[in-house]
C-alpha cells in the first residue's frame, strides 16, 4: 500500500481488519492509514483481496475483527445512516456501471436527481462542469455505445464525482484500457486529486 503524497490527518484508517466471504478468510490482520489528501494504490495480484478491501470501505462488506473508519467515524449499520455516509464516498467501478439507456449527461446526472432536490437548471449546470473536469464536455448528449472505453471510464468518473465526495475509491480504473487511455485516466485522478483536494484509493 503506496502513499503517493503524504498529510497528517488519517481520512481512512483500518485496524487488524479480517474479512471473510462464505466463511473463508479473504484478508487478515490489515492495518491502513489513508492520509487526507493523499492517492494511495493497494497493489496486489489478482484474487488478492483488493476489491474486498475496498467493499470494507463502503461497508458492502463487514469485517469479522478489527475496525474501520471513515471520516473518524466507524462505518454505521443502520441503512439510513450507511447511505448518508456512502454520499461522501465516489466509486468508480471496473465496469464502469453506465446505463446504457439513459445519455452521458443523464448518467452523470443520476445521483443529483437521487440525492438532492436540486432545481433542474442547476442539476444541468452540475453536470456539464463535472464533464468539463474529466474533459468530456461535448459529450453531453451522446450515448455510452458510442463512447470509447477511455471516454466511458471518464463518464462515470464525472458521475461518481457528481456530489462532490471527499473521498474517492478507484476499483481497478485501468482494466480494459489501451496504453494511451490508461496516461490519460492516471493524469486525470491526480489533476483532480490536487484540484479537488480529494482523498484517493487506487
């Protein structure tokens, strides 16, 4: 597990966590310390754990032992109160995850029409300025058949952006890409890192 640029202050932190799926122990005694601001990568071979790890964090996943906290605060168990920590948490999944029946700028703008009651002019200007960040402006009304694998992992980075998470878990974000898309994906979450002040897991 690689800090990439260090802080002080703990956003994410693990304590002799193990986890298990179907009674067989995935992880064992994993220790991690996130710091605010910081990209971290958690590198390991296929089968290793990572997505695991990282269901712990949204609290898909109990552990059996050991805590986890986000935000100084363990994860809770109550539903309500699970959602309402998961807003301050982006995910970008390996598959992407868009609907291919609703358009770019639709996708990117679900979870605004999910989670707030914003008026529907500013859920639209939302939406191009989280496109405009991952480069995609002009991509509003396309379609996701119609987007490149590089251009469709961008799409749901601007949706997973959509309510400004602090903290932002990345599953795998260069599976499928070609050489070039994956500079391009690598450059953008450290631009957005840095510009955002966003707390990374890679």
């Amino acid at each position: 597990m690689v800090p990439m640029q260090a802080s002080t202050t703990p956003l994410v932190q693990l304590s002799n966590v193990r986890i298990e799926r179907g009674g067989r122990t995935i992880l064992r005694d994993v220790s991690l310390q996130v710091p605010q601001g910081s990209i971290t990568a958690v590198l390991g071979p296929s089968g290793s754990g990572k997505s695991t790890l990282l269901a712990a964090l949204t609290g898909e996943l109990r552990p059996v032992q050991g805590d986890v906290t986000l935000f100084g605060k363990p994860i809770p168990t109550g539903n309500r109160d699970l959602l309402e920590m998961r807003k301050s948490v982006g995910v970008l999944l390996q598959g992407n995850g868009l609907l291919t029946d609703l358009t770019v700028g639709e996708n990117v703008a679900l979870p605004l029409r999910a989670h707030t009651r914003l008026p529907v002019a500013v859920r639209e200007r939302l939406v191009q300025m989280k496109l405009h960040a991952v480069g995609l402006l002009s991509a509003g009304d396309a379609w996701p058949r119609e987007l490149s694998g590089g251009m469709a992992r961008r799409v749901a980075l601007a949706r997973a952006l959509a309510l400004d998470p602090p903290l932002m878990i990345y599953d795998e974000p260069l599976t499928g890409l070609d050489p070039i898309a994956s500079g391009v994906i690598m450059s953008l979450i450290q631009r957005l890192n840095h510009s955002l002040g966003l707390t990374s897991i890679i």
